[in-house]
C-alpha cells in the first residue's frame, strides 16, 4: 500500500514537483507541532464554527489508526451536529487506501442524505 508522496499513486494527481507543495506542507498543519505556521487560531476558530455547522458531515476512521484513534473520531464526530461516524475494519491512517470498503460507505452515506 502507498504511503507516501514518493509513491506513484500519490504523485500522480500533480502535473509537476512544484505541484506537491501543499501535500508536503500538510504535516505543518498540526498547530500542536508549529503554532503560527500550523495556524492554531485559525483551525481554533474552525473548530468552533464546527459545532453550529448544518451540512451533512462523515467521518470515516481505520480501526488501526495509531494517529488519530477510533476514540479520538468519535469525539470529533460528536462535536459536529448530525454527523455519521463510520469504522473502517482494518484501515489504518489512509482509510482511503481500502478501496471498495471506504467507497461503499461514502456511498451509503450520501444516499441517506
């Protein structure tokens, strides 16, 4: 399975190495990890707008996720009005790398709206 932007799956999508500047940027995200570059105020008032959101809303998580737990996606489900919260059997951090099982969920998810 691929799981990294070195792999050809995840490179593809991108025309050029200048094009994959946002998905090597992504690990400064963590506002924990770099407060100002990671935009900690920013991500503290989205997660705050968050919980008055009123759009339909999935949250999908690996049961072996060592990064963000089962745990951990059920509170962040909890903290967004109406959202559904799935467990993916066998997944870990990249759920979408199962495949069929994740799409079917997306799926079954958008046909209950």
């Amino acid at each position: 399975m691929p799981q990294s932007l070195s792999d050809p799956a995840y490179v593809a999508p991108f025309d050029s190495p200048q094009a994959t500047a946002g998905a090597y940027r992504w690990p400064w995200m963590l506002p924990f990890a770099q407060p100002e570059e990671g935009a900690a105020q920013r991500q503290e008032r989205a997660f705050k707008a968050l919980a008055n959101w009123n759009k339909p809303a999935h949250f999908f998580f690996g049961d072996q996720d060592q990064i963000f737990t089962v745990d951990w996606g059920r509170k962040f489900s909890a903290h967004v009005p109406g959202s559904s919260f799935d467990v993916i059997e066998g997944a870990g951090h990249f759920v979408q790398e199962t495949g069929e099982p994740l799409a079917k969920l997306i799926m079954q998810r958008i046909g209950e709206e």
